[in-house]
C-alpha cells in the first residue's frame, strides 16, 4: 500500500489513558500556528536536543508549506484546540536504507502521561507495516530515559551506543543511542493465518 491509501483512514478519533477524546491526524499546512506554539512550550532544555531550530517561525512554516508525506510524516494528536503529541516517520525512497522507517516523537508537557507516545509510535508503526517498510528506528541521548523506556515497551531494542557522539544546541557532548525494531508487513501477517 503506498502513502496515499494509507492517509485516507485519517482523521482518526481515539481515546487516552484517561479516557480523554482526541483526534489524530497527519500535519496539514493550516498547522503552522499551532505547530510552532507546540514547540515553544517544549522546555528548553528538552529543545536543545531537537535537531531543528524549532524557536525559528521560519523553520515551522517551511516544515507546513512543503509537505511531502513520503518522506516525512508527521502525525499529531490534537484535541481540537492544541497540539498534543507529535510524532515524525521519516523514510529514505531510496539507497540502503529504503526499507528502515525512522521514528521520532514529542509530547506537550501539559499533556504527558497520558499514553499519548505511545499511541503515537504504535500508529506509525502500523503505517511503517502497511506501506512495506521492514524495520523501524528511533534515535536518543542517553538523558533521554523516558522516551527510551516507551519505545523499549514497544519491542524496541539498543542497537548500539555511542560515547560522547553528538551535541546539544550549546555544543555539549551526549552518548548517541540507535535503537530498532524488526516489522512483520501485510503480507507476512497474511501468510500466518
């Protein structure tokens, strides 16, 4: 199944831990205000490990004015007002890696604890499924324990560890954690019944 097919499920209606209704559906141009307001009530120290200048307007409404599900699709959990959680697959549509979808994921402070990652990372993980991809990574500095754990909980593992191997917004040095997960697509499911 390509993309296209994929979206036309969206919006989707869901329910939380805490039995709040959201909507989940992938990021739409109409977005931007939204999106950078989102971002802006990350705190900064969780900030300085995006990798994109996220304090930058300019950088949210490049993100919303070029849109390319296929290569980057961000999902959002919204309840009608705010962005709750976003969540990123990112896909190479060609080279060595074409078949590794890479997952990233945030979640509003006002909102967390609520499941909302992990519903999140569970969806596009059904979306990595559905389009053919075979594996799913997700990247991390060590500080990072709890999005570690939530992604561990989804039969994630530590493929590898790097000391002292990226660095922050202000130039410090942090382990690089590559952590992925083997996909059953349609196909295999099928051949299983």
């Amino acid at each position: 199944m390509d993309i296209e097919t994929a979206l036309e499920d969206y919006p989707k209606d869901i329910e939380l831990q805490d039995g709040c209704k959201c909507s989940m559906r992938p990021l739409q141009s109409s977005d931007q205000k939204a999106l950078f307001d989102f971002f802006q009530a990350i705190p900064e120290q969780e900030r300085m490990f995006i990798k994109h200048k996220v304090s930058n307007p300019e950088v949210i409404q490049n993100w919303c004015d070029n849109i390319d599900y296929a290569k980057i699709l961000p999902l959002l959990v919204t309840d009608g007002t705010h962005i709750m959680g976003n969540a990123s697959l990112h896909q190479q549509l060609g080279g060595w890696k074409r078949h590794i979808g890479r997952i990233s994921v945030l979640v509003h402070p006002d909102f967390r604890g609520r499941g909302i990652a992990k519903v999140l990372v569970t969806e596009l993980l059904e979306l990595c499924r559905n389009i053919g991809l075979e594996k799913a990574e997700a990247e991390f500095i060590e500080t990072q324990t709890r999005a570690i754990n939530t992604f561990s909980q989804l039969e994630f593992t530590k493929l590898l560890e790097l000391p002292d191997y990226v660095k922050d917004m202000q130039a410090i040095t942090h382990d690089y954690i590559l952590m992925g997960r083997e996909l059953k697509t349609d196909e295999e499911y099928a051949g299983m019944g």
